[in-house]
C-alpha cells in the first residue's frame, strides 16, 4: 500500500507562502494600469484559479478589465516580488526530505511561476521533473483536469492519489477526481473560516501545519 500512494502538492499557498505576495502584485499592477480598488480581499476570492480566470473574476467584482496586451506585467512584478520575499512554507522542507514514495506538483500557476517559486526556495530538488500546470490542461480549478492528468503522468490510479491544497478550488477539483483531499490551513493567507470551507468543499481532513499532515498520511499508509 506504501507504495501505491502518490502525493500531489498545489504550489502556491501550500509548498511556498505566496497568497499575500501574489496578491500584493495584482494590487500594484492593477493601481498601475488606472484601475484601483483591487485589494487582497479581492484577490482571496481568486485563490487556486489561474491568472486568466483571476483576470475574469476580478472584472466580475470591480468591473475592470485588465487589457490583455499587458497580462505579461502581473507576471513580471510577482516575480520581482517572489524573488525578494518569498519563503517556503514553515516545516516544509523536512517534511519532504522524509517523504516516501512518489509525489509532484499540481498548480494553477504557469510552469515559469511555478519552478520559479521552487527555485527561490529551495524546494525544486524535491520533484524534479514532476511539474504540472493548469495551463496544460483545458479547465482550471475546480475542474479536476489538471490532477487527472498529474495521475496520469505519474502512472497512478486517481483513487490512489492524496491532494494537498489550500484552496476550496483545489479541494473541489481533487474531489472531482476521485482523490483523497487534504487541506491545508498553514499559510500566511489564512483565516479563521479557512478550515471550514476546505471542509465545505469537500477535504477529507484539515492541518494547520505538516506534523498534523505526517500523522495523517501515517493513517493513510504513507511514510512521512
């Protein structure tokens, strides 16, 4: 059973704290292009979506549109800010230095995003290769695309997979696709409801941090 079980991780809010980062971007490329009032509540109905449908849901709620010709910009000062600030999430990185068995990444960000946060943070030589994006897939979060397709690639039965997401997008999508759902309440974009809509959504267990996440892999027949 050890080692039937694959971990898919979501990147940005579970692997690396980048919400408020992430959010403080939009605010400034946002205010920059004449359109102020983006603020990070704003941006917190937007976790777990992909830029293009962050861009949609923004123009729903303020009624801006963010003109296309510039959608390379909110990449470009999140990276600035990546660089200078972002950290991996508390206890992350001995949490996977004891994982067992075989794990990657699932996200909503695009692949640069992705392996840049990664990088800044020294968690890349922890998935290798095993990198998967939205943008790969035809439907975000909460469709279940993109981790039927990490399933896939990583030759595992979706059934078998343990999803580890922050966002009730992700823990919709990871119910969707017939995986075990684990939400995770650690990083600094959390809230006193957060539990509770994981739940809502459908997570099979909430931990606030990755000794609670190690006992409850235990249970369910991993290692970590």
């Amino acid at each position: 059973m050890t080692q039937s079980r694959s971990i898919i991780f979501d990147c940005d809010g579970v692997l690396v704290d980048s919400e408020p980062l992430a959010a403080r971007a939009y605010e400034r490329v946002y205010e920059k292009h004449g359109m102020p009032g983006v603020h990070s509540g704003i941006i917190a109905q937007c976790i777990g979506m992909k830029q293009a449908d962050i861009i949609i849901k923004i123009k729903e709620l303020t009624g801006h549109q963010f003109p296309a010709a510039a959608d390379g910009d909110i990449w470009a000062e999140t990276k600035a800010v990546f660089s200078e600030e972002l950290k991996p999430t508390p206890g992350i990185a001995a949490f996977l230095a004891t994982l067992a068995g075989d794990r990657c990444v699932a996200s909503s960000s695009s692949v640069e995003r992705i392996n840049h946060s990664l990088a800044v943070t020294g968690l890349a030589r922890f998935f290798g290769d095993a990198i998967y994006s939205s943008s790969m897939v035809k439907n975000g979060k909460p469709a279940p695309d993109i981790f039927l397709f990490a399933a896939a690639r990583m030759g595992a039965d979706p059934a078998d997979c343990i999803v580890i997401e922050d966002s009730p997008f992700g823990i919709q999508g990871a119910v969707a696709a017939g995986m075990t759902a684990i939400g995770y309440t650690g990083g600094g974009h959390t809230y006193a409801e957060h539990g509770a809509r994981l739940k809502a959504a459908g997570a099979d267990f909430i931990c606030a941090d990755w000794h609670e996440i190690s006992r409850q892999l235990a249970g369910l027949g991993v290692p970590a």
